[in-house]
C-alpha cells in the first residue's frame, strides 16, 4: 500500500474527510486530480470526489463547514453535486454502477461500490483513487493497475474496451485528446475497439464533440490528434471536408500535394507562435475549398481556382453544422481563409502600393494574424526554398509596415462625411452620397489621392461636378 498525504494539503481535503465521517460514508477524491499529481503536472482546480453512499449529502455538508457557505449546486438526475470556491471546483457523486442503452449516451444508475465506479470510468489513468477516510488517508487505491500505465504512457481501458466506448463513444476523443495532451499511446486493444466503434460518435452533442476538437487544436502538436481520429475513422464523419484533401492525383505526369497531410503541417507550424483557437481553427481550414475546386486544366496542369472564396464559404456551413460560434468568432475564421493567399502575392518584387493598401484596408487589425497563418503555410522541404519564402515574408511585412506610417489605411474612415456631401451640395440622402463616398475611398487605396481631409474634399468636389451636383 503506498500512501500520497502530500497531495492533500489543502485543507478542503480534511473538511471532506470529517464530513464524510459524520455521515458515515467513506469518500474519496478519483480521476484527473489523482492523474496529475503523480504526473508531476500542474494539479486541476476541479476536484472529483465520491463518496460510497450521497454525494450530494456530502456535499451539502462540506459547503456547511467552508468559509462563506457556498452555494451547493445540485444535479439531482444525475446525482451530483457542485461546490465553487475561490480556487477550487468540487464535484460530489456518490459511487454506482451504470448501463447504457445504445440510442443515448445517458446511462442508467445504481448504487454501487468503489471498485463499481472505479471500473466505470473511461482509463485506467483515471480511475485511481485518493482514500480521504481518516483509517487510510492518502492511500492509493489502483484495481486497474493505472499507476503502471503511467509509467509505460498507456491509455487503457478498465472494462472491456467495445463496451466502455459503445456505451459512452465522447470517450473514444477523450482518448484522442488524452493522448494529444499527455503524450501517451492508446494500446491496440482500445484503438482497435475505437475503429470499431468510430460510427457511434454519431450520438454525441456536435457542442460535447467541439469542446474535445478545441482542446485538441490547443495541444503543443494538434496533428497527433487528427491523425489519430483519421486512423480511427472519426475524422471522416466529424470533419468531412478536411478528409475530402486527403490523397494525390497524377494526371499526366502531374501530381498535386497531399492538401490534408499539408494542412496537418500548417496546423502543427501556426501551433509553435500562437495560443489563438480561431487562427488554428484558420491554418485547419485553410485550405478546404480546394476539394471542390480541384481540376486538371492542360497545358497548367492542377488548378484550385477560387478556392479561397469557397473556403471562406464553406466555414460558415461546417461551424453551423458543428454548433460552433456563430459571431466575430466565424468572421475571423472566414476572412482568413478568403484572404490566406493574398500575402503570397504581395511578396512578388513588381507588387504596387496600392496592392498593399487594399490588403490592409482588407485585413484590419487582423493584418499581423493573417502574416502568422501565411508563414505557417510554408511547409516545402527545400531548405533554399523555404528560406526564400521567409525572406519574401519578410520583405511583405516591412511594405506593409511602410505603407501603413504614410497612408494610414488600417480601421480606414472616410476624411469625407456623407453629411458633408449632403451640405456641401445641396442634396437629401441618395444614391449619388454613396456613390462619391466609394469613389473617394477606390481613390485613397489606389494611390490617386492622400489619405487626408483637403484631398477627400477637393476629389469629392470633382466627382459631384461629374454627377451634376451644383456645390450650394
């Protein structure tokens, strides 16, 4: 028997053991917090606890014996229990068995021992357990030998895998999400279950399953993750248009890179200089459009025409159908898979002026997450070549940078108002103000006028004259 009474020093931990004894219930704190301590990693701030008997009589009477008397929040349907401190989140259950019908991932629950609740859970890893009971306080409590899959970086099972993943399938991307974070191996055994499996995450929430992709899109290397739920034959059902990049045409003699594995790369490569879920969201996306615009055109060869402006399209149809974020959240995603390509362009050495204004016009103040995105593009093996496309990068940048201290282009705002035009003319609202407001902003990004007031006004004067407008 080995015992961890370190891991318990905060003295909720004492509150809970006292607690658990006046009701005459053995609890025990399971799971991610056990996981983490003898991982060595950052211990969670949410703590699972069970207790053999109520869990939301335990928790009741915790909350009675903490400073400020926090409110309990109970989950009666799923009998548990929620307390929330200043630096803590504890969950109470009390043990059980479950069983689950095939059409619903919410289980049928009965009372049940320790070693019932432990063998529930979804890993080893996470079914050990803390005893918090004063006869054995601390002591480590492993039916399932996880404290061994620790070491060995296994992700195993405790009850036979088919069913642990049939009954519960959030588990087989909780697997994926375990091994992305932990750097841990499924062993085959469970990954062969998952494959089998891999049509049942069909019943799960879209919003259960994004919640795990997000997680996923944060780790150090996300294309561990996706390569995992594309082995599985996850990725196919939840992500249809990333898989539809997957393989290589010859037509010939001419072939096309592999856009799926390219686009694990970008992710992978953006992952190294920003934490942004929505600009790893962009590299994934990035390039989805090409599926459907993928044509072999002699004598060019491989074309994706247009694939941006699909793209860009195609992201708002994935996040509806994901349940993801329909707000700034989905534009961002959008305007950087319209615009992933314009960058390239600009590196080019004959590139005009106003080629840079309309970019920055364009991208705003999303101008530098959009340089990020481009630079994670480049994924050629060539070291001569990936250096030059840096260097170009590089050179894209300082036009922007040149272009933006004298023409202010970003967060642009016309140095003409429309009641201006209206006053300066004579005229009530009409088309004719939208008109010379347009011409006046096409000027400025062209480079015909400066971005400053006399200018605007003096060019808005000529366009007015040009449509017939007396000045009043």
């Amino acid at each position: 028997m080995k015992y961890y009474t370190e891991a318990l020093y905060h003295p909720v931990f004492k509150i809970i053991s006292e607690s658990a004894s006046a009701l005459g219930v053995d609890s025990y704190v399971i799971g991610g917090f056990v996981r983490d301590y003898l991982l060595q990693r950052n211990i969670p701030k949410d703590i699972d606890v069970v207790a053999i008997g109520s869990g939301i009589d335990l928790a009741q009477r915790v909350a009675s014996k903490l400073s400020g008397k926090p409110k309990v929040q109970v989950f009666k349907n799923f009998g548990t229990a929620m307390i929330k401190t200043a630096d803590l989140e504890i969950e109470f259950v009390g043990a059980r068995k479950e069983s689950y019908d095939r059409s619903s991932r919410k289980p049928a629950i009965e009372d049940g021992t320790l070693e019932d609740d432990q063998l529930r859970r979804d890993f080893t890893v996470n079914a050990m357990a803390f005893s918090l009971n004063k006869r054995n306080f601390g002591e480590l409590l492993d039916p399932f030998s996880g404290i061994t899959d620790l070491k060995t970086k296994t992700l195993r099972t405790p009850a036979d895998s088919d069913i642990t993943f049939s009954d519960d399938p959030l588990r087989m991307m909780r697997a994926v999400r375990f091994a992305s974070q932990l750097h841990f191996e499924i062993n085959t055994e469970a990954f062969q279950a998952i494959k089998r499996n891999a049509e049942r995450i069909r019943i799960v929430s879209k919003e259960r399953i994004v919640d795990e992709l997000n997680k996923i899109l944060l780790t150090e290397k996300p294309s561990v993750g996706f390569l995992l739920m594309y082995d599985a034959g996850l990725l196919p059902i939840i992500l249809p248009e990333l898989t539809a990049l997957q393989g290589i045409e010859e037509i010939e003699g001419q072939r096309h890179k592999d856009n799926f594995f390219h686009t694990l790369e970008v992710v992978d490569n953006i992952a190294r200089n920003t934490d942004d879920l929505w600009l790893r969201w962009s590299a994934l996306l990035h390039d989805i459009g090409k599926a459907p615009t993928k044509k072999f055109q002699e004598p060019i060869g491989w074309t994706f025409h247009g694939h941006e402006f699909v793209g860009s399209k195609m992201v708002y149809k994935l996040f509806k159908r994901m349940c993801l974020p329909l707000n700034e959240k989905m534009k961002f995603v959008q305007k950087m898979v319209l615009l992933s390509s314009r960058p390239i362009v600009l590196s080019q050495d004959t590139v005009t002026d106003s080629a840079v204004r309309r970019l920055i016009f364009d991208t705003g103040e999303d101008i530098e997450s959009l340089m990020t995105l481009c630079e994670a593009d480049i994924t050629t093996k060539n070291p001569n070549r990936f250096k030059k496309y840096h260097q170009n990068f590089k050179s894209v940048r300082q036009k922007i940078e040149e272009v933006e201290t004298r023409d202010h282009v970003r967060n642009f705002q016309p140095p003409v108002s429309g009641e201006l035009i209206m006053e300066t003319f004579g005229i009530s609202p009409s088309k004719e103000i939208g008109i010379i407001k347009d011409a006046i902003k096409e000027a400025i990004l062209e480079g015909i006028i400066s971005n400053d007031y006399e200018a605007a006004y003096q060019y808005m004067l000529k366009k007015g004259i040009e449509l017939g407008l007396k000045k009043s």
